[in-house]
C-alpha cells in the first residue's frame, strides 16, 4: 500500500470524526464555549489582581490561554479513540480495504483541524477584551503554526493515553493527572518568578512555558521589564518549543502505533 493511499484513508477517516463532531452538539458546545470561557474568566478575575510590569495582562495571559487549550483539546483524542474501541468501530476498520496508520492519522488529524478551530475562535475573543499583536503578519503566523504542531504532538501522546485504557472516562482522568501540572506549574498564567525553588525548576523546563513563552515572543506579547529566568529553554523559547515537539512526536507516535496494534487485536 502506497504512501497516498494511506494519506487518502486517513483523510477519509479525518472527515468522518469532523462530521462527528458536527452531530454531537455538546462537543462542539465544550470545544468552543470552554475557550471563550477560559478567556473571559482569566482576563477580567485574575487581570484585576495580577500586574505583570510592562505589559497588559491580558497580552501575558492569551499566550497560556492559547496553549492550555490546545493541550486540554488533544484529550479530544484520546477520548475519542477509547471510545471507538468501546463501541467496536475499530474492529470494522481493521475489516475494510485499508490503510492500518489510516485510523490514527485521521483521528490526529482531525482534532488538528478542531483546535485550529478554537484556536481562531479564542483569538477573536481575545481581540474583543484588548489582546492584541504587535509583530508582523509572518511572525504571528508562526505563533499560531507553533501552537497548531504543538497541540498536533501532544494529541499523539493522548492517543497513547486513550489506547492503553479501558473507557472513556479512564481517559479524562489520566489525561488530567498529566494535563493540570504541565499546566499550572509554568509561566501559563503568572511569571514563575516568585515560584519556590522546586517547581520554578519544573516551570522552567517544563514544554508549557516553552511554548508560551514562544508564542508571547512570536505575537510581541513580551515586555523587558518582565525578566525571564536564565533556563536555556525560556531563553531559547521557539527553539525548545520546537525540540519538544520533536521528542514528544518520537516517543509517542511509535508507542501510540504499537498500543494500536494491540487494541485493535484485544
């Protein structure tokens, strides 16, 4: 079986989760309510309190903001894939002319698509509570495409997640175990400063705060009077951003492929 033949199943498998997403009217109401929520929240409750020097907060928020939720986005797969196996959908795949990669390419793929979504949904929401850009077009766009790959890694490591667990509900909670201290314990919402010596350590390398860091860079959401911490991956934060997508992409997809195989033999 050829490469395209294998990208056209999983388009073809990408297709059939959008139009799932479509028809089930709460999942779509989560997928872009919750961000508008979490934007709305942050901005106006933790913005009253919060000073960051040199830069309004709701700049410094929308760069956290915009990376936990691609994260909390990507569960999407992992749920939807235990989901698949519970109701014997993969068993019918396995049934039919096609591509074995087609399954995970398109599941992956699709939430790309679904947080790209809310990704553009939370950025017109941000520029209605003053978020705004202050770079030119070609490094914003590099912004977005950062958070896009990013959140396109971490949906491979949630179906990992979402393929070595028995139900749904499995899932949420082991997703979350691992979703809430990526993303608490970073710049996501507040400087690391101040943080005590242990998790600012955490903070520091951790691929949350890379990334936002990245993205505030990339969209001019920065301020000289805001000090970063001299850790290479805060000082390097489009680079390290990019060498954890890289070795999140290394690990989990070979690792995702071979939770596959032996989900779909159970």
């Amino acid at each position: 079986m050829t490469v395209m033949t294998a990208l056209s199943d999983g388009a073809v498998v990408a297709k059939r989760n959008l139009l799932k997403i479509t028809r089930l009217p709460d999942l779509l109401v989560f997928s872009t309510v919750q961000p508008i929520m979490f934007v709305l929240l942050f901005a106006y409750v933790f913005g009253s309190a919060i000073d960051v020097p040199g830069v309004s907060y709701t700049d410094y928020l929308m760069g956290g903001i915009f990376v936990q939720t691609v994260v909390f986005g990507a569960t999407i797969t992992g749920a939807g894939l235990a989901d698949d196996i519970k109701k014997g959908i993969i068993d019918r795949f396995r049934s039919l002319p096609m591509a074995r990669s087609a399954v995970l390419v398109g599941r992956t793929t699709s939430d790309l698509l679904n947080n790209a979504l809310v990704v553009a949904i939370m950025s017109v929401t941000g520029l209605i509570v003053g978020w705004g850009i202050h770079t030119s077009i070609w490094e914003a766009a590099g912004g977005f495409a950062l958070l896009l790959v990013f959140s396109y890694a971490v949906s491979w490591m949630m179906a990992t997640v979402g393929l070595s667990v028995s139900s749904v509900e499995v899932v949420q909670n082991a997703s979350f175990l691992v979703i809430f201290p990526l993303t608490f314990i970073s710049n996501a919402f507040v400087p690391i400063t101040n943080f005590p010596p242990v998790l600012k350590t955490f903070a520091e390398w951790n691929p949350v705060s890379a990334v936002a860091q990245a993205v505030r860079e990339l969209f001019g959401n920065t301020s000289p009077l805001v000090p970063v911490p001299d850790a290479w991956p805060l000082q390097n934060a489009v680079l390290a951003s990019l060498i954890w997508i890289v070795v999140i992409l290394v690990v989990f997809i070979p690792l995702a492929i071979s939770r596959f195989k032996k989900a779909a033999a159970r």
